[in-house]
C-alpha cells in the first residue's frame, strides 16, 4: 500500500484540501466529490463530510494509497 507523509503547519486541514494538497486530485472540488462517493476512510471509519478537521496523528485511506498525518517540524 503506497504511503505519503503529510506534514500538517497548523491545527488542521479538510480533508477535500488534504487530498489536492496531496496529489491525489486536482482540485479542492474534485475532492470534495470523492469524499462524497464513499471511497475516503479516516482512522478506519468511512468518511462522508467533505470538511472534515483532519489533525496530526490521523490516517487517511483513498483506495490503496494510505495518508499519514504529521505534525511539522
């Protein structure tokens, strides 16, 4: 499962803008569609809000590809 390393520089970030800033869509639109597919788990749990607050210390998963969430620094 491919793993990208995000480092987070502030309290947190949606997740529609954790998936462009990510590359894994183009667009803050874009995201806010494939969160709303169904397709976006975070820690294990399917994800719906296409603003959810995605901290430090969270894991999301878009298919086979696996986000981890750091703090900065």
């Amino acid at each position: 499962m491919p793993q990208i390393d995000f480092e987070l520089d502030r309290d947190y970030i949606e997740l529609n803008q954790l998936l462009k800033l990510t590359g894994l869509c183009d667009s803050g639109g874009q995201g806010k569609m494939i969160v709303a597919s169904g397709e976006v788990y975070v820690d294990g749990q399917q994800e719906l809000r296409k603003t959810c607050k995605i901290h430090a210390g969270q894991v999301v998963r878009l298919e086979d590809v696996e986000i981890r969430v750091v703090e900065s620094g």
